[in-house]
C-alpha cells in the first residue's frame, strides 16, 4: 500500500493533463519545502509527511516521463460545452412560451 497522500494515486494522475500535473509537482515541492523548514526549526509535527510528500513527487515525475515515453497515454482533453449567449438563451425561452 503507497503511504503518499490519498488524493494523488497513480490511477488519479493518470487522469490529469500535463499542465495539471506541473501544478501539482509545483505544489507538493512547495509543501515539501514548507514541511522540511519546519523541521529545520523545530515546529513539524507531522513526521511522516515528508515520506508521503516526497512519494507524491516520485510519483508525479514517473507519471511525467512514461507520457514522454510513450508508455502511458496522455488523457484526451475534454471539451466544455460551449456556453448560449443571451440572445439564444432569449430566443429559446420565446419559443419556449409560444408552444405552451
């Protein structure tokens, strides 16, 4: 069983785009460092966090270099549906009320 955080397993990653997964490796490298200032100067109380936060990383980067690999398919970017201006919206509604 990974000890990393539940948020980021692997089957999760795998989900995330490549922009998306920068952000996280920029985030857990920022909480790693806040967390090793910490036990620098004697505030951490979390001591297995810098274990899980350092797997996360681990995990991000491996997720990073098998998509440069090819060896695991980067996701499809999932299109948003495009949003109805106010006119259509307006239109809509009109002949919404003419059939009732």
């Amino acid at each position: 069983m990974a000890i990393g955080t539940k948020e980021l397993a692997t089957v999760e990653l795998d989900t995330f785009e490549d922009g998306r997964l920068v952000e996280e490796l920029k985030k857990a490298k920022e909480e790693l460092f806040n967390l090793r200032f910490q036990a620098a100067t004697g505030q951490g109380e979390e001591r297995g966090r810098i274990k899980a936060v350092k797997r996360d990383i681990a995990r991000i980067y491996t997720v990073i270099r098998e998509r440069e690999l090819g060896i695991r398919a980067t996701p499809a970017p999932v299109e948003k549906p495009a949003k109805k201006s106010k006119a259509s919206m307006k239109a809509a509604e009109a002949g919404n009320e003419e059939t009732n």
